[in-house]
C-alpha cells in the first residue's frame, strides 16, 4: 500500500514541480594564482609577550606568551576610550558634555606626578571630546580619572564598567581597577585579550578609534605629541597605543591597514621605546608579507539555498549577516574548504534574518572562520493542502 502511494505521489510531484534540489556547499571564487610560500618564522621579539592578529577573523596569525597576564600600562587607556564610546552611543553622555578636571583627577594624574599628563587646568571644565583626545593623544592620566569620574561617579565604578565591556568583548584573561594603567594590584591584562579589545574598538567605533591616529595635540600653552612613533614611520598606521611603566617595560599595541587587510600587533614588556616600536614594525611587515585577507561571502546575498516544508515557497536562501573575510598564509585560498551545517529539515515559517545553520571554512583542518548563516528572505507559511501534503512527504521520508 505504501509503495503505491509513493508512486503516485511522485507524479503528482513531477507534475507540481516540487522536487528541490539539495543545498549546495558554498564555493567562494577563486582569485588568481599567488606565491605559495612556505611562511618562515616570525621576526625575534625583545619582549615578555606578543601576538599578531587577523583583524577580519581574530584568529592569532603568530604569538609567545599571549595569554599570560601582565600589567597593560596605559593601554588600558583603550579599554577607556572603548567604555566611553559605548557609554556615548547608548546615550549615558555626549561628546559635548562639560568634563570637570577634578582636584584628585589633578593630583593623581596630572604634571604633579611621574606619569603623562594633558595639562587641563584643575577645577574648570573641557568638553568630553576634547578631553578623550587628550588621553588618547597625550597619553594624559589626569584626562583618563577625570573623564572616568564623569562617566560613573569615581574611577572604581568605571573600572567595573570596564570589566563588564571586558567581558562582553571575549577578553577572558583581564582585570581592571583603574581608567589610566598605573601600576596597581590585580590590573592586568593578556596581549591577546588586547589584541581583541583593538579588533572591537576598530569595528565598534571607529569615529573615536580615529582618534588614536593624530599626531600631536594642544591643551593650552602645552603641544604634545602621540607616543606612537610608528605614525611617522609607516603611513598604513593608524594607532592604537602605547604604554610605559617600571612594573610593565614598554608597551605597543598598533594596527594598520594595507588595501583590504587589517593587522593588530600588541608588544607587551619591551626593552626600550625603540625596541617596541621596531619590533612591531617588523611583525606588521611579516604578517602583510606571508599572509593575505579575501572577502569569501558579501553580506546579505545568497551563498546556498535549502529545502524548506510546508511553506509558500520551497526554498530558502541563505547567506551571511556580515561580510566573511579570511587570512590565511599567502597561495593557500584555492585549498580552503568551505562547508554548511544546517538542520535536517526546515518548517516554515521562517523569517528574513533567522539563524539557519552555520557556514565554516577549513584550511589543513582546522576551522580557520565560522559564522552562521542566516535566512536571506523570509517564507510564508504554505496553504492548507501545501501543508497537508508536505507532512505526508515529511511522514514518508522518516520512515
């Protein structure tokens, strides 16, 4: 009885034209041939830890010790600026808001200490802005409590809000207790977990990360240039920070951008300011030289298309939410393999925008990117006999 059924509903198929193809495995255009070479060993690296980063991925391209936990100097201060963008655009505080220079944010970070300083007057106030690019620029202490005292009351309430960004961003080895990176007790941080906060504040905020990139700036009679010495010496620089103390050694985290490809190097407990500063240029140079970014998948179009029951149409097509970039070691795009890991079966309804399944891309065998796939449009749910007659197929194809 039921192989007779079954023939008729095949040619009650073939007649509606129902049949459907099964999902494709997505398959990125190849670009032109490249030098496969083989990818030598990173440049030596005078310091207590390093990474190199693939912004587009995250993936760590290279590294020693990148997860062992040190003092960040004043690199926290971009752990600063990331609360303070973030704190602007869900409306807390804008960038015109008057900023008080406080008597502590005076005494604790100001030209009275050992550490950098922007040179606000004490007790009157600067614009946010003005005050965020002084310590971003400046490097400036007394900028960083002050505008942390702003933002949450007192600096430890935003070093809570610090923590709680943190942690949000995927930063699984850090903690912090002040706005500025003076040495403290239980304020650390890992050059991966920074190399990611980089990648986040880039993505994020890029009005505010622009920020990093200025050369110098002037707070009353006092110009002062950025620490960042890579700026005069690689224009594809656009920052990110550096750091100094006894307890940390000499500190650099820096990205640049070379056409579509992005790289975040993060030094951590370097010799000298020389010393992080070559050292990070030569990570830049050798990251850009033996490895290459490729966009595989545009956002929001179809990259495979599944078998959808019970709905108004019969398929659904699915693609990424975001572009789908990889960096992967110069010559070696034409080996990477792509694959979709989506449900046996889908039932409509389904909206514009759902998670499907996920899209992974495998080099040497290793998932090297993944991202889910989501419904590129949405389908209906089918009429009564549509419905009807799918969950017979439905029935039939479990048996």
């Amino acid at each position: 009885m039921k192989s007779r059924l079954a023939i008729a509903a095949l040619v009650l198929t073939s007649t509606l034209g129902l049949a459907l193809a099964q999902a494709p495995t997505p398959k990125p255009a190849l670009p032109p041939a490249s030098d496969a070479l083989p990818v030598p060993p990173p440049p030596k690296v005078a310091g207590t830890a390093w990474v190199l980063m693939d912004a587009a991925s995250g993936n760590v391209l290279q590294g020693e010790g990148y997860d062992t936990r040190l003092e960040p100097a004043s690199i926290t201060k971009v752990m600063t600026s990331y609360v303070i963008a973030a704190e602007i655009a869900g409306g807390k505080v804008k960038a015109t808001d008057p900023v008080m220079m406080s008597e502590n944010a005076w005494r604790t970070g100001g030209a009275g200490t050992d550490g950098s300083y922007s040179g606000f007057e004490v007790n009157k106030t600067a614009p946010l802005e003005m005050m965020e690019k002084g310590m971003a620029i400046q490097s400036g202490n007394d900028a960083a409590i002050a505008l942390a005292e702003h933002v949450a009351g007192s600096e430890d309430a935003f070093a809570s809000l610090m923590n709680a960004y943190a942690a949000r961003i995927g930063m699984k080895n850090s903690h912090f207790v002040n706005a500025t990176g003076l040495s403290a007790p239980e304020h650390y941080s890992t050059a991966r977990d920074l190399a990611l906060l980089g990648r986040a504040f880039i993505r994020d905020f890029p009005d505010t990360y622009a920020y990093n990139k200025v050369k110098e700036f002037t707070v009353g009679p006092i110009t002062q240039p950025n620490r960042n010495r890579l700026l005069w010496l690689d224009s594809t620089v656009d920052g990110i920070k550096t750091g100094h103390h006894s307890g940390a050694g000499y500190c650099l985290m820096a990205s640049a951008k070379r056409g579509d490809q992005r790289l975040i190097s993060v030094v951590m407990g370097s010799t000298s300011d020389d010393q992080r500063t070559s050292d990070s240029q030569a990570l830049l140079n050798w990251g850009f030289r033996f490895f290459e970014t490729h966009k595989l998948y545009d956002a929001g179009k179809s990259i495979a298309q599944q078998k959808v029951w019970k709905g108004a149409s019969d398929q659904v097509q699915l693609g990424v939410a975001e572009p789908l970039l990889v960096t992967v070691p110069r010559g070696r795009y034409a080996q990477l393999k792509p694959s979709m890991d989506v449900p046996k079966s889908l039932v409509a309804p389904i909206k514009q925008g759902q998670k499907i399944g996920t899209v992974k891309v495998v080099l040497d065998g290793k998932v090297i990117a993944q991202r889910p796939l989501v419904a590129i449009n949405a389908v209906e749910q089918g009429g009564f006999f549509k419905r009807l007659w799918d969950e017979f197929w439905m029935w039939w194809e479990s048996d």
